[in-house]
C-alpha cells in the first residue's frame, strides 16, 4: 500500500483498505483484533462477505465509487464473523486510485476509549496537588491536634466532648492526607513477568477477612492466562481498591466475581506508531446497585465520591497505576451488574 505507513499505524481503529473488485488489499492492527483474523487470512477476502452492515457493504461501497466522494454509516449493526452483530460507525473514503479506505468506529470501543483516556488526565492533574495539599495541611494540623489534647487536660463535661471532636475530625482529615499522599509518593513501577492469578488470590484472602467478609468472591480465572507486565505490589493496590469499592455497595451475601480471560481486540496504538496491545484481562464484577448515572463520565476523576466520608481517590489511584503500566481501565455499569476491566499488556519480546 502507499498510503502514509506511519498514519495507517497510527490509526486507533480498525480499518481495511478496499481494492477493486471488493476485495481486502490491506488491514491494520485493530482491524486484525476486531475481525478475529490475520492479516494474512484476510488480504485478498471478498470484504462484503466479511464486514456486513446494515443495507449491504456492496451498496455501500458502490455509492462511494459511482459519487467519488466518502460515506459514513451512522448507527448502523456491522455483523463480522459469526458473532453477534456490532454497533459502528462506518466510514468508507476513495483513495482516488480505485481502492476505498473503510474505518470502522465500534461505538462500544470508542465510548471505552474516550473514558480511559479522560481518567489518563485526570490522574496527571492531582499528582501535584496531592504534595502541596499534604505538606500545607498536615503539620499545622499536628499543632491543632496537639493544642486540643493539651486544652482537653483541664475540661471536662461538654467541653471536652469539643475537644474530643477536634481530635477526631483531625485524624480524619489526617487519613485523607495520607490517601492523597499515596499519589505523590507511588514510585514507578517495576514491571516484570508475573502471575495475574497470584496478585488476584492475595488481594482476594485479604478482602475476604476484611472489607468484604460480608460478601461472596467467586474465582473465574482462564488457567492459561499468559503472564502480565506488571508491578505486583501496585496491581494488588489496584485490585482491593476495586474490591473495597464493590464491597462497600454490595449487600450481606452479596457476590463479587473475578474473573480473567484474554481478548487481543482492545488495542491502541500510540502517535509514535507503536502499538499497546493489553490482551490480559480482569474483570471484576458486583451484584450491587450499580454506579450512579451522573458519575458515569467522571468517575475516575480525583474527588469524585458518592459516598458519605468518601475521598473520591481510590479510582484515581486505580487510574493512575493502570495508566502507569500501559493499560485500560474501562467500567460498565448497570443496576445489579458494575464491571471493571483492567486491560493489560504482556511482558516485552525477549524477557
Ligand atoms: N462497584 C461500584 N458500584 C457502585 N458505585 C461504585 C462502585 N465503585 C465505585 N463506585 C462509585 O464511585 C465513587 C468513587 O469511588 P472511589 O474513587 O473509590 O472513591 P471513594 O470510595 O472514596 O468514594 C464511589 O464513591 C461510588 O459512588
Ligand atoms: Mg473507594
């Protein structure tokens, strides 16, 4: 193909370029993941047979060569393979020389990215808040807490109940501090080989005789889930974080699932032209009242909390690890049923 290599690379979508007559002359990465299949396998494929939108790709794909001007397919179900069909948008642009180029938009892909990347940002952002914050608030909070014990010595009744209070809405505001400080002081992690299943079974004995006694944790793990590329201490950091949060909504009896499998569909390429593949993933999945709708875009943002003496951080600590390690975090959420998927990456060629 003469197209731009770096720009078809680039693409963060799955796209094919159409020859005459119908027939796939080249597929991008996503494009692999998305169809399931080689490039190999598909270069020369009648592509009516294999990507079939609503109203017939033939169709489309005539308009576009009898009108030499692009088309796009809003809204419309692309049924690749045997699988359910997808919701897309279509995108079919002449090259001028014949051939179509076809980008292919999966509305449930493009609404996970554009989330993934908003909590990439909002992680960023509160790293330098969180030092200023912890520094300013903390000492100056010592000499209050300090001064209230000291005044609490000489009263008693009513008066030292005040002082009391001052006590215990210090140490509060302490705790807080420490969670925001956890921002600023996360080194960088140190990735190696490591066994997601291991990470997963700690972090689920710890919950089980913790926070979430109250529930039910069932395993589904994939037993030949390759090793990931990560930092072992940070990922179990981020697996209790997301299991406090479900055992904090879920009921007595009430059951969180984990669950792993690997799925090489979700792949983003970097500007560079080199691509993230994070084909490990790890579900985890509460019965529990589901996130509330008017959090849904923001959830990931520092500070954002539904609950009561919430801090809103765990999720941006989440996000800001999962980021950390080139992965995605990515979160569907209806009533009885709120997944987080964690996506990650495999170690590098040669380790
Ligand atoms: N599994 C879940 N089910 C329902 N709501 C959730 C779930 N996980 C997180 N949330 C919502 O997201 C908010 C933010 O979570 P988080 O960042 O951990 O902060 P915090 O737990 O301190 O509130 C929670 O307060 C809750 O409203
Ligand atoms: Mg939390």
């Amino acid at each position: 193909m003469t197209a731009e290599p770096a720009i078809w690379s680039a693409l963060p979508l799955p796209a094919l370029i159409v020859g005459a007559p119908d027939t796939i002359d080249a597929v991008n990465g996503p494009a692999e993941g998305f169809l399931n299949r080689s490039a190999r396998a598909l270069r020369g494929a009648d592509v009516c047979r294999i990507v079939r939108p609503d109203g017939g790709m033939d169709a489309a794909l005539g308009r576009v060569r009898r009108n030499a001007a692009p088309l796009t397919l809003h809204d419309t179900d692309v049924a690749v393979g045997p699988g359910p069909s997808i919701r897309c948008d279509l995108h079919l642009a002449p090259l001028g020389d014949d051939r179509i180029l076809v980008l292919v938009a999966p509305q449930e892909i493009a609404g996970r990215l554009n989330r993934a990347r908003s909590s990439r940002r909002a992680a960023r952002s509160v790293i330098g808040l969180a030092e200023m914050l912890a520094h300013e608030i903390k000492n100056p909070l010592a000499g209050i807490t300090g001064a209230a014990q000291l005044l609490s010595m000489n009263l008693s009744g009513d008066d030292a109940e005040l002082t009391d209070l001052i006590v215990a809405e210090s140490r509060r505001i302490v705790k807080l501090l420490e969670e925001v400080e956890q921002f600023g002081n996360l080194r960088p992690p140190q990735r190696r080989a490591i066994n997601v299943h291991d990470v997963l079974d700690r972090a689920r004995k710890s919950a089980m005789v913790g926070y979430a006694a109250h529930m039910e944790l069932v395993e589904r793990y994939d037993p030949s889930l390759p090793h990931a590329w990560a930092d072992p201490d940070q990922l179990q950091q981020v697996v209790l974080n997301l299991l406090r949060n479900a055992a904090q909504v879920g009921k007595q009896g009430g059951t969180i699932t984990l669950r792993t499998f690997y799925e090489t569909g979700l792949r983003v390429s970097r500007p560079d032209g080199s691509g993230d593949a994070a084909p490990l993933q790890i579900e985890i999945t509460d019965d529990g009242p589901g996130i509330p709708p008017e959090m849904a875009n923001n959830l990931f943002e520092p500070f954002v909390s539904g609950r009561e003496n919430g801090t809103g951080l765990g999720l941006s600590l989440v996000a800001k690890i999962v980021a950390e390690h080139d992965g995605w975090i990515t979160t569907e959420s209806v009533p009885g049923r709120t997944t987080f998927r964690i996506s990650l990456p495999m170690p590098p060629r040669g380790t």
